[in-house]
C-alpha cells in the first residue's frame, strides 16, 4: 500500500468543494486527484483516477452521496468512502453506512479529523464522528434487544467464542486493534485474526456493523 492517499472529492458546492481540495493540498500523505460536483461524475472519476478514498457529499443533485457510494462499492469495492457532511439524522447515517461508507463525518469537522477518518477506512477500521457514533449506538440500544443477552452469562450468537466477544466488546468502544492488542495483552496479528473470524461467522462488513451488532446482542459494554 503506498505512504501517499489519493482522494476524490465530491460536492455539489463549489465553494465547498474548491475549499476541501485546499484544505486537503495541506495535509502530508495525502494526493487530491480530482473533484466531481454530483454522484454520477464521482462513478465516472474512480473508474479513471483510481482513488484510494472518496470524500463524500450526501445532498446533491443526479445521483445522490448515498446512491453514488453504492454504486462506487460495487464497481470499485476496493475504493473506500468517508462521508462528509451537513446531516447527522438517523436515515442518512443508516443509509450512507448500508451502502458501504466506512468513514462518517460532519462539516464541522476539522483538517486533522478528516486525515484520522482517510487513514483508518484505508487502514481497514471505520471512523465515525463522535456525535453520529452517538446517533448510531442510541438507535440500535432503542431497539428490542433479543431475549437471549448472550454478553450476560447466556450462549454467544453465531458461535462467537468468548474472545471473539471480547475483541467485539472493546470494538464496539470505539477501540483501535493497536489498542485492543494492548487491553488482551495480545499481538495485533491475533487480534485481526479474531476480528476476521468473528466478521465471518456474523457477517459483518465492517466495525460500524460491529457496533449495530455488539449493542442488538447485549455483547456492547
């Protein structure tokens, strides 16, 4: 994997969007190759610029963040995409992470939140805002939770071994494998050998399903 990201952005503000590649030109590691204005431009643009990462507007006219992100994902599935945005309401968080967006944030958020959220989607991890974090796991504990609490004593889900659901515990705060790694005094080599297994046996995507799915099954702390 190279040092250098190479981002796409898309925003059907032009300001915003001049104002973004700016803002992006400044930060080391990071190669701004190009813009596009709405969803179908962006799909034109990662199949000829070939971007490790697409900054992602939600709003905009054609084809919509939401619709492009899952057009992006089926296209070009090893292209990651960070939401950046107004909107923090349920519906749009939800709609934006089912579509394969691994990185959400909003429009408030700073030069240095932007490259923490670059690096970890292309690292591997999720990187969600704080307050769409919050947003996310408020809306998941407001669901009926299952009757069997297997983080309560209980059998785990999906044959998830008790590790397993420690490593999702600690996921689901939010925690880095490097972090993680230190928490089981164990190597990070280990810890993405569990997160594999566990993805696989519950068929999850990424760390933001994670979370949805520590919280549904009484496994989130």
């Amino acid at each position: 994997m190279s040092d250098v990201t190479k981002i796409l952005v898309v925003d059907d503000q032009t300001v915003v969007r001049e104002g973004l590649v700016l803002l992006l030109e400044l930060l080391p590691g990071i190669e701004v190759a190009g813009s596009a204005g709405d969803g179908e431009a962006a799909l034109a643009l990662v199949g000829e610029l070939r971007p490790d990462v697409v900054l992602m507007d939600l709003r905009m006219p054609r084809v919509d963040g939401v619709a492009a992100t899952r057009l992006i994902k089926q296209a070009h599935p090893e292209v990651e995409v960070v939401v950046l945005t107004t909107y923090a309401d349920d519906e749009s968080i939800f709609a934006a992470l089912r579509a394969g967006a691994r990185g959400y944030l909003t429009k408030d958020a700073g030069a240095e939140e932007i490259a923490r959220a670059v690096a970890a989607v292309r690292g591997g991890a999720a990187q969600l805002d704080p307050a769409v974090q919050r947003r996310l796991v408020e809306a998941v504990a407001a669901d009926e939770r299952p009757a069997r609490r297997g983080g309560r004593g209980g059998d785990l889900p999906d044959g998830l071994t008790r590790r397993e659901a420690e490593v999702l515990a600690l996921i689901a705060r939010g925690r880095s494998n490097a972090e993680i790694a230190g928490d089981l005094f164990i190597s990070e080599a280990t810890v993405k050998t569990h997160i594999n297994n566990l993805f696989a046996k519950a068929n999850l995507r990424d760390r933001a399903q994670a979370v949805t799915y520590a919280f549904k099954h009484d496994l989130a702390p």
